[in-house]
C-alpha cells in the first residue's frame, strides 16, 4: 500500500528536476528565444531579461496538485483492500454456498468434490463448519439446505486420508469433532440427499434435521467391509430412527437401502425426483422462514430433547420451553394476529 505514495513523490521530484535542470540556462536565456508564440506560462509580452524560472514553479504546482490527488487516492486503497480480503472469506474449496428462495432467506450449501463423490475430507467438514458458523450468525437466514450432486450426497469420508490414522492420533486428535457443528447448528438444517449417501455421507444426512431424498437415493453404513465400524452417528441415530433390527441388519452387512424403504422407515421425510430436489428443499426451507425464527428454534430445540431423552423428562422440557413463549413478543403477536384474523408480522423477539 506504500507503492502509490512512492509513485507520486517520484513523479512530483522528476517533473521538477526536468524543468529546472533542462539542458537549458534559464537564468542567462530570454524567454523569447525558446518559447512558440504565446505558450501556455509565458505571457503575451514578456520583458526582455525574464526567465522562465519563475513561472516554471506554476507549472510544478499542477504536478503537486496531481500528486496529492495520487496521495489521497493512495491512502484510500487500505479500505478497497479490506473489502475485498472480507469477500475472500467465502471462497470455498471443497464446498459452495448461495442464498435462495424468494425471501433470500434459505442458505443452500452443495458439497463440491464430485471426482471425489463428495468424499468427506478434513478439509471439506472444516469449511462446512465455518459455513454453518456464518449462517448461524445471519439474521436473515431462517433455514439452511445441505446437499450434493445428483450423483452423490455423500459417498462416505475420505479412506485415503483416513488410512494412515493409529489409535493415539484419533483419540489426541479428536477425530471427526470437526463433524459435530451440523448437530449443533440452532437453525433447521434440511439435508437434500441425492445418489450416494453412505458411511459419513448417511452419518451426515441424519445429523440434519430434515432429510428429503431424491427419488435414485441411497443410503448405507459400509464401514464394517472397511474393518472398522460406523464413527458419527452411525450405530447410534440409525438405531433411533429405524429401530434395533434394521440398524443391526445395515450395519453387520453394509447393505444399503433406497429411498422408498428409507421414507417407509422414517429416515426420509419425502421422496421426490431427483431434478426436483433442491428446489422442494428450499421451497420447505422457505415455509419454514414464514414463521418466527425464535420459535422456531425454541422448538427445534424441544423435538431433539425428545430424541435423547426419556418421555418423562423430555415432557417436563416441552411444558418449561411452552411456558417460555409466553415471554416472548412473537408468541402474543401470533396469537392477537390469529384472534384478528390477519398474518402474523413476527419480529424474532
């Protein structure tokens, strides 16, 4: 950034050099014997005797005049530079992200290692990380939608990266905590599952709050062909969703099941056609976006207690978290908006 300041000095002290130490002796030469008629710093009668020292000094006031606007120029430059390094922050590797729906209110996340089937690499579970840390964080995004290619959602994590890892590096290392922001995001996250989703592919799907599949899906837990076992939720949201037996049968065999199965199983919400996907999952994400996004999560947060807990404790949560709207401006606005017979104008408070 000190470049253009340099720029300028140099430009002002090489003008001014160049006219007062032309191959001229200005201050022995009449004017009128080197200047065209009437040029610009001579007068229109000059006296005999003049030089053109003098008016020389107007002309290097322009060039001053020219070097400050460089100056100026320069030292705004810092800010250019923060803005762009602020957008850098969103160029992504191994994912992408937009914004969709008519209200711009859905984030839509695409895993983008399609040689790779979306594997899923330290690196590619990093930026999904950060990503969900920065829509979590905008108030203007009511829902997030995660998905893949046509191909595959996820074809399970990276084997190649994986293969050299001993005991004592995952247990020091933490392995696979990286994975974990997806479960602890506040804000509904709707998995759109197209093709594969294997392994940690499927791991990751049930980490999401929704999951729609696509009419050619598959999902699968094939770590026991690998010899080792599921690492992310495999054995344990599996079992919770479809039951001991058929979580035990998928995952002794690695077997994999398709859409049908998984929506009749209660893994998927609905299956669509696979070119329909992402714009239903949006579409959901949207009429999720219709109402209060702290309600929303209020709930979101009651309906996960009851998948980990006990009935018992989990109603007490329910009935605590019920009486706890009862403070909130949304839940009065809702419920004077319905008794007036009017949309609700919720305010997030």
């Amino acid at each position: 950034m000190i470049i253009i300041p340099l720029v300028a000095a140099s430009i002002l002290k090489n003008r001014q050099d160049t006219l007062i130490t032309s191959s001229w002796d200005f201050r022995s030469t009449n004017v009128r014997s080197h200047c065209p008629p009437k040029p610009p710093y001579c007068s229109s009668a000059p006296t005999p005797g003049v030089t053109v020292l003098p008016k020389m000094a107007n002309v290097a006031k322009i060039f001053a005049s020219r070097a400050q606007g460089l100056l100026q120029a320069a030292a705004r430059q810092p800010q250019v530079a923060a803005r762009f390094s602020s957008s850098s922050t969103n160029t992504w590797e191994y994912i992408k992200t937009e914004v969709a729906g008519e209200g711009k209110n859905v984030a839509v996340i695409t895993l983008n290692r399609p040689k790779a089937l979306n594997a899923l690499c330290n690196g590619l579970m990093k930026e999904l990380s950060t990503a969900l840390q920065q829509f979590g964080k905008d108030k203007s995004i009511a829902a997030i939608v995660l998905t893949g290619s046509e191909k595959a959602f996820a074809a399970g994590a990276d084997i190649k990266e994986m293969l050299p890892n001993t005991y004592s590096q995952c247990i020091q290392g933490n392995f696979l905590n990286d994975w974990t922001e997806v479960a602890r995001t506040q804000k509904p996250i709707i998995a759109a599952v197209n093709g594969y989703a294997l392994g940690g592919g499927c791991e990751l799907a049930m980490m999401c709050d929704i999951i729609y599949a696509g009419d050619k899906a598959k999902f699968g837990q094939p770590e026991i062909a690998l010899g080792t076992i599921p690492g992310a939720g495999g054995t344990q949201r599996l079992t919770r969703v479809v039951g001991k037996s058929k979580a035990m049968e998928m995952c002794l065999t690695g077997n994999m099941i398709g859409a049908q199965e998984a929506e009749k199983l209660g893994l998927a919400s609905k299956v669509v056609p696979a070119d329909q996907l992402l714009a239903e999952a949006v579409k959901l994400g949207e009429k999720i976006g219709t109402h209060s996004n702290l309600i929303v999560q209020l709930c979101k947060e009651s309906v996960n207690t009851a998948y980990e807990t006990t009935l018992q404790e989990g109603l007490k949560f329910e009935r605590r978290v019920f009486h706890a709207t009862f403070s909130t401006a949304d839940r009065k606005e809702g419920m004077t908006a319905f008794a007036e017979k009017r949309p609700a104008k919720f305010t997030n408070e």
